[in-house]
C-alpha cells in the first residue's frame, strides 16, 4: 500500500513559525510532525510515500534527503506554483497511485489509530472511500447514516449545512484527517485546479459508498495551532 502526506498548506494557524518554515517540520518531542508520519505509516508497513509540497518546499526537500528519507521511499508532489488545496493535490499526484488503495493524511495529524484495522474494513466493506472519523468536539462534522455511510456535512459555526443522502436519523462525527481511497475515485473527480476533497466526497456521495470508520478510542491531536504543540507532546513522546 502507498500513502500521500498533506504538506503543502500554509499554516497560517501556526504563525509565527510558519513566517520562515512549513508546517511539516514543526518539532514534537524532537522529531517534526512529517517525520512522525512517516514513521507511523512505516509502523503498518507503508514505506512508499508521496508528499506534496509548497510553503518553504526547500527546506522539506533538505530534511527529506539528510534523513534519508527516514527509511521509506519519498516521492514528492511539486505545488510551489500554486497550493492546489486537498483534492487538488490529490488529482496532482494520481498517477503516483498505480495499483490498489491508498492512504492520504494531513501532516499536522498525530494519532495511533490502528491503521490496519482500517485496511481491513475497507477491503471488507470494498467502498469509494474510508474515513476516519471520532466522536469529539469539532465545529465541523460529518454526517453518517445508521450503516455508517456518509450523507452530508455541517458547520455548527455557520449553520451551513450539506446533505448527500437522505436518511431519518443522521449522526454527526469529526473527521479524523486520514482517508483510505480506492483509485477508482480519480476519473470520478471533475474538479480541476484548487478545490477541497471534502467537496468530493459530498458529491459522489449521492451515487458512492463512502464509509465513516469510527476510531474513538484512540489518541489523536491536531497539531494544527501552536498552542497543541504542547498537548501532542504530552501524548506523543
């Protein structure tokens, strides 16, 4: 199985360090947040990774190669034209994705859900996508069906709401930041240039499986703001 890392973003909820670094090299406990992952997809035998790449790329590309790729095989996915968002930088590196399904995780993501269990209810269940999701707090949510599948979208923010299926009773889950993909989605993606995955799935929805995998008993810390930083090192060591 392949793997790609989200890295390209911004992280403009990361300031001030992403005013002269990316993201993806932010420190936990002396390793950065792209060197856990690749460490945790090596821990499930994934060692063929793509990452995408645009704020301070150079400086990824020089850890990536003074490392070694810390042991696994490092593709990388050029964005430093334009960031091209979550599903563009999927539909970018397709053809990365040569033979079965895939996992694609945002970098800033540290969690040990049990990624093989997760393979294992794809392949079972053999839908479009799986998502992991849990029940914490988020002001954003997923919507899921009593068989799990996925049927809308809310902004308790906002009030924005987006439904795919109907169904009579729908339950609200937080996505996780990890997707298991089978490369039957690339010819279904119209969208072209910067656009966000999740706007696909709640499209192919309506007409695909796309399936919730519940992981709440695991940790799990979005490292997106420096302020967890010091929570992802308290769990993470």
């Amino acid at each position: 199985m392949k793997a790609m890392i989200l890295a390209a973003g911004l992280g403009r909820r990361f300031k001030p360090w992403t005013d002269k670094h990316p993201k993806a090299l932010a420190m936990v406990n002396g390793k950065s947040l792209l060197e856990r992952n690749i460490l945790y997809l090596q821990s499930f035998g994934i060692k063929e990774v793509i990452v995408n790449v645009h704020h301070f790329s150079e400086q990824i590309l020089e850890a990536i190669h003074k490392h070694q790729g810390w042991g696994s095989d490092i593709s990388i996915s050029d964005e430093t034209g334009q960031v091209l968002e979550t599903g563009g930088g999927l539909k970018k590196a397709s053809g990365y994705f040569d033979y079965g399904s895939f996992v694609l995780m945002n970098v800033d993501i540290l969690t040990d859900l049990d990624l093989e269990a997760m393979a294992f209810y794809h392949e079972e269940k053999k839908p479009l996508v799986t998502l992991a999701v849990t029940n914490r707090k988020s002001s954003r949510h997923f919507l899921f069906d009593r068989d799990e599948r996925l049927s809308g979208w809310r902004n308790s923010k906002t009030g924005e709401k987006k439904i795919s299926v109907a169904a009579p009773a729908l339950t609200e889950k937080a996505f996780s930041g990890i997707h298991l993909i089978s490369p039957e989605i690339f010819p279904l993606i119209q969208q072209e240039g910067k656009f966000s995955i999740v706007d696909v799935y709640l499209e192919l929805a309506a007409s695909h499986l796309i399936l919730g995998f519940d992981h709440s008993g695991s940790k799990l810390v979005d490292v997106g703001r420096t302020e967890s930083v010091e929570i992802a090192e308290k769990k993470f060591p």
